[in-house]
C-alpha cells in the first residue's frame, strides 16, 4: 500500500510543480507587461507634451 | 473574454472534473489484481504518463515539420511547449515504473534485465538535450530552425523505447497482445478512460505552457519598443 501512495504521491507533486511553475511564470510575464506598458504610455505621453 | 481564454477555462475544468473520476475508478471501481495486489493500481496512471510523454513528442516532431515548411513563431512555441510536457511525463512514468518495480520485481531499477529502462533513460537524456541546445543559441531564427531538426530526429527514440518490450520480451508486461488486453472489462474500461483524461490534461498544459511563451515573446517585443522609443530612435 506504501508503494501505491509514493506512486501517486509523485504524480501530484510533478503535475502540481508543473503547473505551479508555470502560473508563477505567467504572473511574473504579466506584471513585466503591465509595467513596460505603463513605461511606453508615460514616454509617449511625454513626447506627446 | 477571448477564444484563447475560453478554451483554457474548458479544458482547465474538464480535466479537474476527469481527474477526479479517474480517481474513483482506479481506486474504488476497478478491481483488486489477484497477483500483485493494490501495486497494481499504480499501472493506470503509470501508462496513462508514459503515453501523453510519448504523445508530447510527437507533437514537438509535427511542431518541427510545421516550423520548417512555414518558419511560424506559433509552431516552435508548441514544438517547445509539448517538449517540456513531455519530459515532465516521462520522468512521472519513470519514476512511478520504479516505485512498481521494487514490490513486484524485487528492485527499484534492474536495468540489466529490462532494455526499456535503459531506453526510456537515454529518451529522457535526448529530450532534456533539446532544451540544452535552446539555451545555448541565441539568435531566435536559427534556435527554431534547429530545435525543429532536433525534435524531428529526436522523435525516433520513441517507437523504439515503445517496441522494445515486444523485441526483447524480459520483464516488463505486455499488456495489449495481438489476442487482446490482458485486462478484465472493469479494468480496460478505467485504463482507457485514465488515458482520455491525461490527452485532455496535456492539451490544457499545452494552452497554458504555449501562452507563457507568448507572453515572454510581448515582453522582448515591449523592452525593444522602449529602447527604441515612440520616435523609433536607438
């Protein structure tokens, strides 16, 4: 019984870490836009002046 | 609300929901194997990895030809999305495969006895290899195009890791036989269906790991445009 809960305790935790790895990557990327984004409208709104 | 965003939801949902009634098939509804016991449980989910990692590839090798006939970002983006899925489920067979191995063999990895654990080893190494070479080229172009070469080439490991327990017959089980599955109904019936919800769960890893490269290709195009400025000045 022992084996069988190691066994499925490693597909929880590699299909977990996966997706984990790539949510924390996307919220990371998506803040990176917001900001770049709001750096682009500021200096173009300072061309714009 | 957008398609791309409509679909992840579905498939994020769907493969929760399949997920949780694999769950109870493998535990409460398929029967206990009279050999090897509760063990046997671990088959379903250890297949059901093995074949989306051996599927993953097969879709990095069509992502491959793909690139090279229309050289779009779109399909190294899931050449590389469906590489990473791949390996993640390979190294989940292996390990699992391992995990089963110790009760019913008597050890955790008898390699000199069974060629597959050999290959399945040197598929995992080759795979990881293809990322190896993403990271070492930088120019975007020539990282497509060879990473498309690689995942074509690459791909041949796979019929042979598949084939190598019918050529060489040692230890591992051969489950589906020219006279059928060695499996009762209520057992081939949550096999099947253990394989239907791990092809739904890497197509909504595939989304959400194809999206991620998306937006990594915004961010280089956001900080160029910002070095370049409104104007277009350096």
């Amino acid at each position: 019984m022992s084996y069988l809960f190691a066994a499925y305790a490693v597909f929880w935790t590699l299909t977990f870490a996966f997706v984990f790895s790539i949510s924390s990557r996307q919220r990371r990327l998506e803040k990176e836009i917001e900001s770049l984004q709001r750096a682009l409208e500021a200096e173009r709104q300072h061309v714009s002046e | 609300m957008n398609r791309g965003l409509r679909w992840r939801d579905l498939l994020n949902v769907l493969s929760g929901v399949m997920m949780i009634a694999a769950l109870y098939l493998v535990f409460l509804y398929a029967p206990r194997e009279a050999t090897m016991g509760d063990v046997q449980r671990i088959f379903y989910f250890h297949v059901a990895s093995a074949w989306v990692g051996f599927f993953a590839f097969f879709v990095t090798l069509l992502a491959g030809i793909g690139y090279l006939r229309t050289r779009t970002r779109a399909s190294d983006i899931v050449g590389l999305s469906s590489a990473e899925i791949g390996v993640t489920f390979t190294a989940m067979a292996v390990i699992s495969g391992s995990i089963w191995a110790k009760p019913t063999w008597n050890a955790w990895w008898p390699w000199l006895q069974e060629p597959r654990l050999i290959l399945v080893t040197i598929l995992l190494l080759i795979y990881l290899a293809y990322f190896m070479l993403r990271a070492f080229l930088e120019d975007e172009e020539q990282k497509a195009r060879f990473a498309a070469v690689y995942g074509i080439v690459a791909f041949a490991g796979v019929p042979v890791t598949f084939m190598s327990i019918h050529w060489w017959q040692r230890l591992h089980p051969i489950v589906f036989e020219k006279q059928g599955a060695g499996l009762t109904q209520p057992m081939l019936g949550t096999f099947m269906f253990c394989l239907l919800t791990f092809t739904v769960l890497y197509f909504s890893l595939l989304l959400h790991r194809s999206r991620l490269a998306s937006l990594a290709d915004e961010v280089q195009e956001l900080t160029q445009r910002l070095q370049t400025g409104p104007g277009g000045r350096k």
